[in-house]
C-alpha cells in the first residue's frame, strides 16, 4: 500500500515537472508568436527612413523615434478615421441586420414543416460552400443596379450572402429548443411576434452571441465585398483602405501606414480580451454545428 | 400553432429570403448562365455555348495556378492541423498558464487578411534580406512559404480552440483504464484519444481545406501573385481574369473559371466530410 502511494506520487511528480517544462517552452513561443503584432506596433513609432525593409528589425529609440506623429499624419492627412466609421458602420449594421431577420426565418422553417421551409434551409447550408469567386461579378451588377452600393445600405447585400450559415446556425438550435413553452405562451394569447421577442429570443441568447461573433469576423475584415460593391473613390472600409494606399507603391509611406495599421488592430484586440470567453465559445459553437 | 406561424411568413421569412435572392440566387444562376457566354458589358451577351470552359484549360496560367493551390492547401491544412492538435495536446494538461497561451494562440485569427499580409510582408522581407535570400515578390519559392507561415499563424489558434474542446470531451475514466491494460502514452493516443477527436479533426480538416483552397486575400495582400503569376491561387486567378485582363472574350472565360472552381470545392469538401466521417465513432 505504501508502496503504491510513492509510485502515485513520483508518477505525480513527473507530471508536475513536464508541465512546468511545457510552460517554460510555451512561454518562449508565444513572445515569437506576439512579435509581428510587436513588430508593427515599434515601426509605426519610427521614423520613414528607419522602417526600410533592412532596418526593420531595429527598435524605435534613438534617431529612429518618432512619437505619435505617424499616428497624427494617419488620421490627419490620410482620411483614415472616415474609414473607421463605414467600416465600424458597415459591420454593426450588417450584423444587427443578419441576427433580426435570419433567426426570424430560422424560427419559422424550424416550426413550419413545409416542402418550403426545407427549401430555404436546404438552399442555406448549399451558400455556405460557394465561393465568393462564383457570384462576385453578378453580384456587384446586382447591387448597382439595385443601389445597393452604399455604405448605408450595403448591409442588404451582407444580409443575402451572410444569410446561410446564420440561419443554419440558428436552425441548429432552435429545432432542439422545448415546444410547450411556445405553445402555453401561444394559449395565452400571444401571437407569433410576441412569442418570438418575448420567448424564443431570450433563449437563443448563446446561439446569438456566436452567430454574432463569426459574423462581426468576417465583415470587418471582409476585403472582396465592399471594394465590388462600393465606390473606392467615395467610400472606403478599412481593408480597402489599407489595399489601396499600398496599391500607389513607392509613394506610400510606410509610417502612417503602420500607425493606420496598429489602430486597426487595437480596438479588435481588445475587444477580443474583454469578451475572449464569448468569442471561444462562439468558435467552438459554429464549428461543431459546422 | 404551426397555422398561426404560417399566416406570418411575409414577417419571418420574407426579408431573408428577398436578401438572399438578392445576394446569392440570384447572382449563382445568372452566373452560371454567363459561364456559357461572351461579354464585355452586360449590354452584348452572347450565348456561346460550352466554348468558355475549354478556353479554361487552355490557359496555362490557370492550370498552374490549380497546382499551386492544391499544393499549398495540403501543405498548409497539413501543418496547421497537426501543431494546432499537438499544442491542444499540450494546453489540456493544465500546465500553469493556459489561459494566456490559449488567448495568444487564437489573437492572429482577428486580423483580417489584408492587414496580415502587410504585416507579414514587412517581416518575411526584413528577415530575407537579412539572410541574404530573394524577397518575397522575387521568388515563388520563398512567396509559398510565406503564404504557408502566414496561413499557419492565423489559423492554427482558431482550430486548436475546435481540438482543445475535443480533447475535453474525452473522458479520464477511459484513459485511465487504457493506461491500466498497460497502453503506452502513444497508443492512448491513437487509439483512444483520437478516434474520441475524430469529430474535430472533421470539422478542423474541412474548415483548413476550404479556407486554404479558396485563400484570396492574403494572396493579394502577401504575394499579389508575383513574381510573374507564379504564386498566384485560383481565387486571384479568376479576380485577375475578371478584372485586369483586357479583351472581349475573358470575362465569359473567368465566370466558367470561377464555375470550375466552386465545382472543385464542392467535389473536395464531399469528398473530405465523407472519408472523415466514416472514421467516427461513438464513445
């Protein structure tokens, strides 16, 4: 018996010290995985002549200082901030508009069994493999023809090609949620709007908060979309502004690029580790109705 | 009940469905219909029947294109499956420090592809030129292995995430009773721990081969398809051939591209679900 303990106790041990090696290594390989957000964070700091590809490396002390400057010249001289704002508008409208309609749709083809509802769904999860490439020429005819190119109303289009794996992922849980609650409420006297709002919202909570996240991902950092669909001489998202500044090569300059840069990532970064446990949850959630 | 939701279906179903036209019936249809004709402006369209899809293959740049892609999709959806499980391996061994490795970890995954091909743009060069190697728009060879590590950075954290949740489904009971029969720590993993993941590889499998297949911006962003096209994937093949080719017949030629193209997703991702899936089991 004693002897079973000390073996407990070694094997216990050696874990112990494995997870302290793991540690340590792991430690080491985060810095390295942290260091091109660093990177970028120390150029936007220097000066233009010390961002050159062969003076990359060096930190932002010395001559190569630069303070804020590149950060004033971005906003300042660059627009960027107006980039900012459709994007940030672009992403909220788009997304608020995606969660309404499509768990809206998603609860009525999981409640109405109809050769229709499984049409809708069936035509859903079939959007979420077609490539971008396939619809992006005839969408972006469609949009202007129906003047849908605005920044404003763009969110229609992100609405129509986001709709698939929204109502998929709502479907998913809604068809596992209870009846009888839907239906005492029915018997009460709500009507089916009541009933959603009141009832079947509250409890899509988690389901919406994910669908929410992986949506927010994409149409934040969505590049092909907007630069078909807008006008890139009147509106710019922040991934087309980034492409088209680099697009005029040369007479670019890297300093405010790399300040533009850093507070692009800023606000996501930390927004990420406010709500990190919702986004992991919201990852994990797609992927495994995925 | 269901009669009452029924009555209410301009409310419920009606705005998705008349965006979804808009934004993806609608263009799929009339895109498969260009396929099959010849234009320049949507005022003279064509019908020229199959001839488009011929011209698919003919054109060189496109073949390589498919071989570049399909090399760097099972370059990259084999690397950043297998470090992605094996640091879930480590993350759930509740070592000190998890949390922050795994919120370091899943970080790159936020930055879009344009702003994550500047950034590693600016870093490959540096360390090249450093090491005296050809820049990344100079060499096909260091512009894959660019694509490969980038890809890898943004990726690996999101489907260590799908493995960790896996690895946490299953359950000690069982592997305490494998290490009892005397399995050593390499067949509890084949044997015990991985047919329990086979769902998250599934899914981690799927998401890797048609994020890397159908990869676009940070192949406009990294490489732009330099030097000479030779870095150039499908998706910037077809935009390419869309948008930066002058003459009458290339649009028709890159929608029946871009036809092919979603043909080959499809084709991979049937393909991939069902030989997965087939290699699940109930624990």
């Amino acid at each position: 018996m004693a002897q079973q303990m000390t073996r407990e106790e070694s094997v216990r041990r050696k874990q112990q010290s494995i997870n302290s090696v793991i540690t340590v290594i792991l430690s080491i390989v985060c810095v390295i995985w942290m260091y091109p957000i660093l990177l970028i964070v120390f150029n936007s700091l220097k000066v233009e002549s010390a961002i050159s590809t062969n003076r990359i490396f060096e930190l932002p002390i010395g001559n190569a200082f630069n303070g804020f400057q590149n950060f004033i010249y971005g906003v300042t001289k660059m627009d960027f901030m107006s980039s900012f704002w459709y994007s940030l508008f672009i992403t909220v409208s788009s997304v608020a508009l995606i969660i309404l309609c499509c768990s809206m749709c998603a609860w009525y083809i999981s409640r109405v069994t109809s050769k229709f509802s499984s049409a809708v769904y069936y035509l859903c999860v079939f959007s979420m493999v077609v490539p971008f490439q396939m619809v992006m020429f005839t969408l972006s005819k469609t949009a202007d023809t129906l003047k849908l190119n605005t920044p404003y109303n763009i969110c229609v289009i992100y609405l129509g090609f986001g709709a698939g794996l929204a109502v998929f992922m709502f479907t998913g849980f809604m068809k596992s949620m209870p009846l009888e609650i839907e239906e005492a409420a029915m018997i009460d006297g709500c009507s089916p709007l009541q009933i959603f709002f009141r009832i079947v919202m509250p409890i899509t909570k988690p389901t919406t908060i994910s669908t929410a996240i992986l949506e927010t991902m994409w149409v934040w950092n969505d590049y092909l979309l907007p630069t078909l669909v807008l006008d890139i001489k009147k509106y710019r998202t922040i991934p087309m502004d980034i492409q088209y500044f680099r697009g005029s090569y040369g007479s670019v300059q890297m300093g405010p690029m790399m300040a533009c840069i850093v507070i692009t990532i800023i606000p996501v970064i930390v927004l990420y580790l406010v709500c990190q446990k919702h986004i992991i949850e919201g990852v994990v959630a797609g992927a495994v109705k995925g | 009940m269901e009669k009452s939701i029924r009555k209410y279906w301009p409310v419920f179903v009606l705005p998705t469905m008349a965006a979804f036209t808009i934004g993806f019936i609608w263009p799929f249809i009339w895109g498969l219909y260009l396929s099959l004709c010849k234009f320049q402006t949507l005022k003279k369209v064509t019908f020229i029947g199959l001839s488009n899809y011929t011209k698919v293959f003919e054109d060189a740049t496109f073949v390589h294109a498919f071989g570049f892609t399909a090399l760097f999709t099972i370059v990259s959806t084999l690397t950043i499956n297998i470090l992605a499980f094996f640091l879930a391996m480590l993350l759930t061994r509740k070592a000190r420090g998890t949390n922050v490795f795994r919120t370091i970890f899943f970080m790159p995954n936020l930055i879009g592809g344009i702003v994550l091909g500047y950034i590693w743009q600016s870093l490959l060069n540096g360390l090249l030129s450093k090491w005296g190697m050809p820049l990344l728009a100079l060499s096909a060879k260091e512009g894959f292995w660019g694509l490969v590590i980038l890809m890898g950075w943004q990726q690996i954290g999101y489907m260590m995430i799908i493995y960790i949740a896996g690895l946490q489904n299953v359950s000690p009971d069982l592997i305490e009773a494998a290490e009892i029969d005397g399995a050593t720590s390499w067949q509890v993993l084949k044997s015990v721990k991985i047919p329990i993941v086979m769902p998250s590889i599934t899914i981690c499998t799927f998401l890797t081969l048609t994020n890397s297949f159908k990869l676009f911006d940070q192949n406009l962003s990294l490489t732009n398809g330099e030097p000479a096209k030779n870095t150039q994937m499908l998706a910037l093949n077809i935009y390419e051939t869309y948008y930066a080719r002058s003459g009458a017949s290339w649009k028709g030629i890159g929608q029946a591209k871009a036809v092919v193209f979603f043909l080959i997703v499809v084709v991979i991702s049937l393909v991939q679900l069902r030989f997965t899936r087939s290699k699940e089991v109930q624990a």
